[in-house]
C-alpha cells in the first residue's frame, strides 16, 4: 500500500495500523484500505535533476604562455589575435606582455646603434 500523502510505502504495525517510511506518519487501517481510496488518486512525485558536466578552458593566460610571450614576443601579439574576442583576459594579458616586450626590444635598438 502506499502513503496519501507522499506516495511511498506503508509498513504495518502491530496494532492495526500503518506507518509511512517516508514522512513517518501512522494511518489508521480503514484510512488506507484501498477499497476506501484507490491507487490511481495517490499524486506520485517525481524529482527530475539535471546534472550538465562539462569542460571549460578558464579565461586566463597560462604560466606556460607568459613565459614563451616574454621570450619571443611575436607569440604574445599571435595569442592576442587569435583569442581577442573569445577570451578577453587571456587575449589582454598576452598583450601586454607582447607590448612591453616589444617596447624593450625597440629601445635596445635604437639605443645599440648609437
């Protein structure tokens, strides 16, 4: 038999009467008789979870990246243009890098012909 007010299972008792396992109310026997209520009126819940497992790559430039932007700075600019409106962080950070970089290239040109 089952619960009217959650749907789930009644167990019998001793005295006569019936106990819901799930919300721990006891019914009377002639509450329950499913002559005097038939299954079909019991609301059933049903509990519906979504779970969405997915993968993705965090907006930020890796300790990897930084590192080969600074060495060469032509791979901070490439960084930039290819992840300048999909990955604004990442895109910024590598620009910067690529900017003062360059910044530093160019002054240790113009000063080393001097």
């Amino acid at each position: 038999m089952k619960c009217p007010g959650c749907g789930a299972r009644l167990q019998e008792l001793d005295g006569g009467g019936y106990r819901c396992e799930y919300c721990d109310t006891v019914y009377a026997r002639r509450e329950v008789l499913p002559e005097a209520e038939p299954e079909k009126a019991v609301p059933t819940k049903e509990v519906i979870r979504e779970i969405h497992h997915y993968h993705e790559e965090p907006d930020r430039l890796s300790f990897g990246m930084g590192c080969l932007s600074f060495l060469f700075f032509p791979v901070g600019w490439i960084i930039w243009a290819i992840n300048k409106d999909s990955k604004p962080r990442k895109a910024r950070t590598a620009l910067v890098i690529a900017m003062i970089v360059t910044g530093i290239f160019v002054i240790s040109l113009i000063s080393g012909n001097t």
